[in-house]
C-alpha cells in the first residue's frame, strides 16, 4: 500500500482512498484490502472497518464510503494488505449548525517539471486546517523539458493514455511533500486543464495535436476517477457539486473546462454571442440556483479561471472570454441580493484579491473605495510550482494593472505558495503565503497578505497580519 488519503468530507461521512501496488511483474486480478478509522492515532477508539477488494480494471486503487461518523470530529485510518500497512491518515468530518470558525487551504496548479512541493509540505505542518480545496491542475500532461526542467517526470513523454495518466498520477504521489499533506488533511479537489491537456474543452482543445480527443478525455477522467478520493458520481464525467460546512459555508465547486464550454475564441461575434456557454446551461441552472437559494453565511465558489475582468488583455481562456456568462451570474447576485458570496480562482499561478463587478471601469456605479456598486469578491490563488510572470516582467506589467484595474485591491504575479481561509459568521479572511524557492529540496515561508471581507459588505480590507491559528489542534 504505498499512500492513502481523504476527500469531501460531509458530517457524517468522508471518502478514505488507498492504491495497492502489486509487486513488479506481477497483475493479481483481485487484492483484498481492510480499512479501519478510529477517533485516535493508536486506534483504540474504532469506530468502523471493513475489507474491500480492488482490481485492475480500476489500477488497484480503493475508495470508501465511511459513514456513521460525528460531526466536526477528527478521525484517524488506515489499510491493510498482505503483510503491508500503509502510513496512519488523518482527517476531519464536516462540522453541524453552529460552526463558529472554520480554516480552508486554497492550492492549485503543481507542476512537478518546475520543482519541489514546499506549499504541501507546509500545509502538511497546518494541523489546524478543516480540509485543503483543489482547485486543479493537479498534475500536468507534458514531457520531461517541455515544461519546466528542475523534475523529470513518469513516463517521460507527454501522457496520452490511460496507462499514461495512471503513471503520472502513480509518480505525482510517490513526492513524499504531496503524501504528507494528503496525509494530514482531508482534500477538496476539482480538475482544471492539465488533468487532461492545455486549455481543455469538452470538443476541440487547440493543444490536442494528436490521436482521438474523445478517447484521450475518458482516460483522463477515469484516472482521475480513480487516483483523486472523490466521491463517485452518477456520470464520472461529473464534478461539480455543493458541500455544506454547518451553517457557516456552502461551497460551490463548478467545472468551466469539460462539461459543456464553448470553444475558445477571440472573434468579436462569438465571444460576445449572448448565448455563449462556459457551464453550460444545466450546470449554470444548477450554480445559480444554489448560490440564490443557500442558507449559508458565506457561499464560495471553487473553480478554475479568473472571473474578474482585466481591461488591459483578453484572456479568452477565462471568464472574460465567456462575458454573457458572467452576466448572467452577475444579474443573479444583483437581482436576488444575495450577500457574502466569495469566488475562489486558480489556473494562472498569480495571487490576486478583487472586488467583482459588473463596471469595474465605471466611477458612476463602481466606487473602490467604498464598495459601492460590488456584487461579490474573488481571490486568485498562486501556484504550488507552476511558473507566474519573471521578475522583469512583472515590474513592467505591475503599473498598467493598478492604473486600469480599481477593483483589483492586491495582486502578486511571481511568487509561488498557497491562501489560508480563515472564515467566521463576521468576516472572511484570505491570508497568502509564498514559499522562498521551488528549485532547491528545502524552503522557507513568509506572509505575502491578508484581506478581509465582512458579513454582508463585498468591500475588500487590508489585514496587517493572518488570523491566528487556533490555540489547539488535534494531533
């Protein structure tokens, strides 16, 4: 059993996930596997168990439901098979009604080619996160040098494959700073592009250059079916879905690459068609609805390209290649007032916090200073290793941004790390915090910033300092 790990945690269940690998040379049709969870480390204190079976057909990789649980309890589990056991995991149940605090850790985009894992190895050494949310780029899909030169990769060319996609999910989790954050905390994830290819779209993506694209996109939905512990959905080509933290936080996960988004483009009549789809319609009723209907203090919403506008370039890969999309969700959060609705973002491997509106250009109906004319805030999270702007160009970008972009209250275009959330009914906090260099085995950390929003004001503050972590976490 060489890892183990959890996934969307829900208050009395939570998805524990194991891969047996079977000796070299060796395809066994079926292994046996037991599981146990338990309230403490030495396992005393058993609260469930099983044994289960695993196959090729799905890479020998385990998925279990464990239910029964407690809510807002942290629980400890681990597997067995033959004479092996795998390393104890720790993870935590969502919390019932009455949460007064939660902490999230929000990462994305790791690319193994440009260096080593030092935001998971922090975040491993966060005893006191409720769960880590991913918001994709899990893994990437290039050859060794074709992206980044400190790592070298398995299998070393670009993964086409199902085989190709297990492999690499297989050598992404023997990184022993990737197993120990998964070891710790429960994961959240969603995909964005490079689980399957660059600027993915369920039809024609414009970096598939090779073989059958229907073909290559199964696979990599299957292996990350397989390799990530989500929970199984109805159609495997699912992942958007909603999880519930007590009555403080409703978390709204979408898929803006392989559901139903229209092609990339920059021709003027179909960028701005009013029909032009990034959800499709069927996810977007859904995300609508349940943005407008949730009870919960605060409603994020996980997903992969930044929905805030940048006057200065079109991005047609983000929300701004998409603008009736983004109205539409725009008139939804005006029309029904729905308050404290925060946007996280990943995709770019740059660090932003802004104010989203609907005439971010507009001095009339948009005032920065007060919030005024604001429907909802977004933060952009920085990569794990995947590379941002050089220093020489951000310095040249930095100035056009802050001269044309009032809503942007923060942005950080070079610097690699990961964003602690620290939630409570009064306010959100977004805290970043950047690693010294991805390049070398070991790294230091250091607080970038911090910035606030309050419960029913989408104006964004400036914080001196990140939330203290609570006094006491469990071990």
């Amino acid at each position: 059993v060489c890892s183990s790990d959890v996934d969307d945690p829900l208050p009395d269940a939570v998805i524990l996930w194991t891969r047996v690998t079977p000796p070299a040379g060796m395809s066994p049709a079926m292994v046996e596997v037991s599981w146990e969870i338990a309230r403490d480390a030495a396992f005393t204190m058993r609260v469930g168990g099983a044994m289960v079976t695993t196959t090729p057909a799905r890479d020998y990789t385990v998925k279990v439901d464990a239910t029964g649980l407690e809510a807002g309890v942290t629980y400890f589990y681990r597997f067995r098979s033959g004479e092996f056991t795998s390393p104890i995991g720790r993870t935590r149940t969502a919390p019932a009604a009455g949460v007064t605090r939660m902490r999230l850790a929000v990462v994305s985009c790791s690319s193994y080619a440009h260096g080593y894992f030092h935001a998971y190895e922090k975040l491993a050494a966060r005893l006191d996160l409720d769960a880590v949310v991913h918001l994709g780029d899990y893994i990437y899909e290039y050859a060794n040098r074709a992206y980044g030169g400190v790592r070298e990769y398995d299998p070393p060319t670009q993964i086409f494959t199902l085989s190709d996609y297990r492999r690499r999910y297989a050598h992404y989790r023997r990184d022993r700073m990737l197993r120990a954050a998964h070891q710790q905390h429960p994961f959240i994830p969603i995909w964005d592009d490079h689980e399957s290819v660059n600027n993915a779209n369920p039809t024609n993506p414009e970096d598939h250059t090779m073989g059958d694209w229907a073909a290559r996109k199964a696979a990599a939905i299957q292996a990350y079916n397989e390799w990530m512990p989500i929970r199984s959905q109805t159609n495997p080509g699912q992942i958007w879905r909603k999880l519930s933290f007590g009555d403080l936080i409703d978390l709204v996960l979408l898929d803006t690459r392989l559901w139903q988004r229209a092609v990339q483009t920059s021709v003027p009549a179909e960028l701005n068609s009013p029909d032009r789809q990034l959800l499709g319609a069927d996810q977007e009723a859904w995300f609508h609805q349940q943005v407008s209907t949730s009870r919960a203090r605060w409603k994020l919403v996980g997903q992969q390209v930044m929905m805030g506008q940048l006057p200065q370039v079109l991005n047609n890969d983000q929300w701004d290649g998409y603008p009736a999309a983004r109205s539409r969700f725009f008139n939804v959060l005006r029309t029904m007032m729905v308050p404290n609705v925060v946007v996280l973002t990943g995709d770019i491997h740059t660090s932003w916090a802004m104010e989203l509106t609907e005439t971010p250009t507009n001095a009339m109906t948009y005032d920065p200073m007060t919030g005024r004319g604001a429907l909802a805030t977004e933060f952009v999270v920085p990569a794990i290793t995947s590379p941002g702007f050089t220093t020489g160009l951000a310095a040249i970008v930095s100035p056009l941004i802050m001269r044309e972009s009032r809503h942007v209250k923060y942005f950080e275009l070079v610097k690699r790390g990961y964003v602690i959330l620290d939630v409570t009914p009064d306010r959100l906090q977004a805290a970043f915090f950047y690693v010294d260099d991805i390049t070398q085995p070991a790294s230091g950390e250091m607080f970038g910033a911090a910035w606030s929003v309050r419960n029913g004001a989408p104006l964004l503050v400036r914080d001196m300092a990140a939330a203290p972590a609570p006094a006491m976490a469990p071990p």
